[in-house]
C-alpha cells in the first residue's frame, strides 16, 4: 500500500526535503502509509525517515527534521470513502428521490471518517486488521451505531449476512482503551420498549468505554414505497422513551443518556437545560441543537442585534424549530419595540411532512411557500443548516442565488448567532 501526494507546498519541510507532487508514500519511520490518518499520526515524530517511489519510478529514502514551526506541507489524494454494506431497514437514503446531489447517496460507513468528521458506523464491515490499526493507533474515540444489543433483532434491522455480536466488538475496543458514542434509532415495535432498556444496561457496563448514549426517531419520507414497513414515533411513544432514558440514568448512575430534540418536542415536553447535554457531543445527531440555540442567542444577541439590517426580516425555519425560533423573534421585537422579526416554519412537502427538520428543507419547498405570501419584507434569513459545507440546498440551489432568485436581501445564520452572512439584492 501507499499514499499518493497531490501537492507539496512551496516553501515547506517536505518540499525542501525534495519530496515532489506525483510521488508515492510507502512508510514513514518503517510504518506503511496508505491514508490521510496514517500520514497524520506517523509524521508526528521530531526526525522522519520516508521510503517513497518518486513519480519516475525510483524508490528513495528522504529524511525530514521538523522545527514544528513550518508545516511540513504534504496534500495527499483525495480519501477514498469505505461504503456501507449493511441494507437497514430505515436507512434515510432508501427512501430519497432520484435527481439530487451525487453525494446525498453515499453511504459511508468509515471507521476514519467517524474519528474525524463524528459519522456513526456500524463496525459491521470491518476485519482483524481494522481493528488493530484503530487501537494501535489509537483512532478514538468513535461514533458507532448500535441500535440493539440484541444479536437476532440486530442483524433484522440492519440485515447483513455475518453474525457479529456488537457487544463483543465494543468490549474489545474497550480492553484497548478506545471509547466510544453511540446511538439507537429508535423503531417501534422493534427495538423499543424492553429491547430499548436491554441494549441501555448492555451498553452502560463498566467494562465498556461507553461515553454517551443517543436515542434518536426514525425518520420516514413519503418515498418509503416497497420497503420495510415502519410506524412513526407517537407522543405517547417519545414520552414513554424520555421517562425510561431518566429511570436508567437514576438506575445505573450513567447520566449520558441523551434524547433527541425531536423526542421532547413530540412529548411536548420542555427541551432540557444546558447541563443536560454536558458537553453536547451528540449535537450533529439532533441532540441538544435546539438548547445551544437558544443559549448561543443569549451570549450573542447584543452583537447580533447591532449587526441587523434595517427594515423587517422573515425567519425561515423548519416546523419543529419554528416554535422556539418564534420566542427569540418575540424577545428581539421586544428589544427593539417594533415588529422587526417574524418567523415562517416551511412545512417538507418535499419530503413529506413527517419530516420536520430544518437541514431538510429544499429550495422548492421554500420557493413555493414564499410565492403565496403578500408583501415579504426586505431581508429574508435562513439557517446555514439548510446547506452544505459548499453552500447548496438538497435540490441544488446554491445560496448565493437565493437573493436573485427572490428579489431579496439573504442573511445566512448559524447556529452560534456569531456569523451573518448578508447578500444584498441590488
């Protein structure tokens, strides 16, 4: 195996050692690289010693000494993405419509890209050599989605072909000092109820580095045709789960049991305080983001409120924000002592008005729940959760179109309250 180098930067470490773009890392101090982790973790030595092939197809040895004040400039080809070999029965992208982004379809499933960009995977396809390589080097801690501990029901829901017992591989990862987060969507009917306290007791034994349990809602699109059959959460269902998370808590005495936003709301029940969530480290999994809103906003509302262009703003949100976005609207217009903020929760026709969140909101859903409006203020904000990290909609929109496409000015807002973005309309 090796690493390819894309680029090396001018001026630096690597450059001055004469490694060149187009050349292949084979190992660094006699470990073999083939990834951007393992470059990472192995060129963190004071003194490097690198076997390469160079890109005439002549093996070299370079020998790099950092001053740790320079980078030492390596850009390796892109990562190839380990895919998902499970066929989950609620799996989101199953029940998507053709024509969206390439990229909404991509089912990872990669232990890297769970160390570092917080993806849940299954541990389902990984081999002896996976597992050595993460706690050898030390690749924790990992989000790993669990669902049951339940052997049989396990391998129902996420229906792949080997027996893997999800206890076993935890309780290695443990005797190797890897912790991790993890998660159960919750299905009615299958893994709820007695199954959901089993896998909770399972996973909160000492002998395992759990360090946080998620219990998150299925989520249905009206595209779910010829699939599993699955039913919604209740509010008698999310209430019944937030009562059993609070039980186990007292019981076990392993207070990170978290419930997702989307479970209190069904429940109507208040969102929990901060102290709640301790460190929010479930927050990318719907858990917590509404209360770190809310206490972002009383951090940040002064900056915020000084930043704010003239005229009226209309907020647009998803239907289960839109009620805790209104009450920040009412303190900003009480602030102010005019009707400054108001707020429009969109419902998904998109993807089916189960679906509440604000990530999954379209550009045609808000196109066309906007076009019926009389008289739309000046400014119109919008989550940055709406888009991606390059700015676009699921369907494709760009945001820097949105001010021309609705003859408005735009605010991008994130969550922290600390960023506007503001296109003007002219």
């Amino acid at each position: 195996m090796s690493l390819k180098v894309t680029e090396v930067v001018k001026g630096s470490i690597a450059e001055e050692a004469g490694l060149c773009s187009g050349d292949e890392i084979i190992s660094i101090n006699g470990h073999e690289i083939d990834d951007f982790i393992g470059l990472q973790f192995h060129s963190s030595e004071p003194l490097l010693e690198f076997v390469i092939i160079s890109r005439s197809g002549k093996h070299k040895k370079l020998r790099l000494e950092q001053d740790w004040q320079e980078k030492l400039g390596i850009v390796p080809e892109p990562y190839k993405i380990r895919h998902c070999a499970n066929h989950c029965i609620f799996c989101f992208i199953d029940q998507m419509p053709k024509n969206l982004r390439k990229s909404l379809y991509v089912k990872d499933d990669d232990y890297l890209f769970s160390f570092v960009y917080g993806n849940f995977i299954s541990l389902n396809n990984l081999g002896e050599v996976d597992f050595q390589r993460i706690s050898e080097e030390r690749i924790s801690p990992l989000y790993i989605s669990v669902h049951t501990t339940n052997p049989a029901l396990r391998k129902q829901i996420m229906r792949y072909r080997r027996e893997i017992d999800i206890v076993k591989k935890l309780q290695y990862l443990s005797a190797k000092r890897i912790a991790f987060h993890t998660q159960i969507v919750v299905l009615p009917g299958l893994n709820d109820a007695e199954e959901l306290k089993d896998t909770i007791y399972d996973l909160v034994e000492p002998g395992l580095n759990t360090l946080s349990i998620g219990l998150v809602p299925v989520g249905l699109t009206k595209y779910r045709k010829h699939l599993y059959p699955l039913e919604s959460i209740t509010p008698e269902l999310a209430q019944e789960i937030i009562k059993n998370s609070r039980e186990l808590t007292k019981e076990t005495g392993f207070k990170q049991i978290y419930c997702a936003d989307e479970l209190f709301i069904l429940a109507e029940e208040d969102i929990p305080v901060k102290d709640y969530y301790d460190d929010f480290c479930q927050l990318e999994n719907g858990i917590g983001m509404i209360r770190a809103t809310f206490d972002n906003w009383v951090m940040k509302k002064e900056t915020f409120l000084r930043e704010l262009p003239k005229g009226k703003i209309l907020f647009i949100t998803g239907k289960l924000a839109e009620k805790h976005i209104s009450i920040i609207a009412r303190e900003i217009n009480r602030s102010l002592g005019t009707i400054k903020i108001e707020v429009l929760g969109i419902q998904n026709d998109f993807f089916g008005h189960k679906v509440t969140v604000t990530g999954l909101l379209t550009y045609r859903d808000i196109k066309d729940q906007l076009s019926v409006m009389e008289n739309l203020p000046d400014t119109i904000a919008f989550s940055s959760n709406m888009f991606n990290t390059d700015g676009y909609t699921l369907d494709g929109i760009h945001q820097d179109e949105f001010k021309t496409r609705f003859n408005r000015n735009v605010l991008i807002i994130n969550e922290l309250w600390n960023q506007i973005e503001k296109r003007e309309y002219r």
